[in-house]
C-alpha cells in the first residue's frame, strides 16, 4: 500500500492501494513504449510521453498520483533538467529519476545534485534494477536487493 502525500491539498496523508505510478518522459519512442511495456509487466502504473512540454502537463493534471518520474536529459524543447524546474513549480517535492547516454566525468553527480533521485545510464544494466530502485523511490518496500544508498553510490561513481 502506497502512502501518498497530499499536493496541493494541505490535507495530510491519503491512503492508497494501487501500484507506483511512473511518468516517462523520452523523446525515442521505442524506448519509451519498451519501458513502458516492462514497467508495467513488473506492476507499475504508467503514463508516459515524448516531450517536456508534455510531461508539465501531465505532472500538473495527475501529481497526486504520480509517485516518480522517469526522465531522459536531452530531448528537444525542454530539456530533462529544465522539465523538472517547471515540474518543481507545481510540486517542489516531485520525485525524479534521470536517464541519460552522457557518461562525460561528472555529469551523474551534476544530475544527482540537482535534486534527482537517481540517475540511469543508457543503455540499462538492468531492467530489474532499474524497477527495484523505482519502487523503493516510489515508497514501496522491495525485499531482497541492494539499497537505493548502495546503488545511489554506485551511480555517484
């Protein structure tokens, strides 16, 4: 059962039985319709679209269900980073985990100390993983895997 915070509504907490709720945001629609796929095999709700614009949108019409976006650094228009910014307007407490091809030295950590949860090297080591880790963000407890702060460390590295 997820626990859910009230935005917006000044209400306390609410109380839900429904699976984590990722929003992807990536502009290659094969990767997006694939993640979306795998995501919702491994239980997740999803909303997913192609651009940051977009993803604005959808954030401000469905904030109190998303629990964690899932969002690609380089797209047109908006960028990755300046999404979350406009997201962050409507919620300063949205969760957001990045993915990205860049691997330039630093460019994780910069990512991370802007606010992001955690931060996903393209291609994925590990669809597994990649869910374990959303989950524990989205406030699910996820049993037998390594902790968001080992693998936090790991994407630090």
């Amino acid at each position: 059962m997820n626990t859910l915070l009230c935005r917006g509504c000044g209400a306390g907490l609410l109380l839900a039985q429904s699976p984590p709720c990722v929003l992807i945001v990536d502009d290659e629609d094969t990767l997006r319709v694939i993640l979306t796929r795998e995501l919702r095999k491994r239980g997740f709700d999803v909303y997913s679209t192609g651009s940051g614009a977009e993803a604005v949108e959808m954030y401000c019409r469905s904030s109190t269900r998303i629990d964690v976006v899932l969002m690609d650094v380089n797209m047109p228009g908006m960028s990755g980073p300046d999404t979350l910014d406009s997201i962050r307007d409507v919620d300063p407490f949205v969760r957001c985990c990045f993915m990205t091809a860049d691997d330039r030295p630093g460019r994780h950590a910069a990512l991370l100390a802007s606010g992001a949860a955690a931060v996903f090297g393209k291609p994925f080591a590990s669809v597994k993983e990649l869910c374990e880790t959303l989950k524990q963000i989205a406030g699910e407890t996820f049993g037998e895997s390594d902790s968001l702060v080992e693998r936090s460390a790991k994407w630090r590295s």
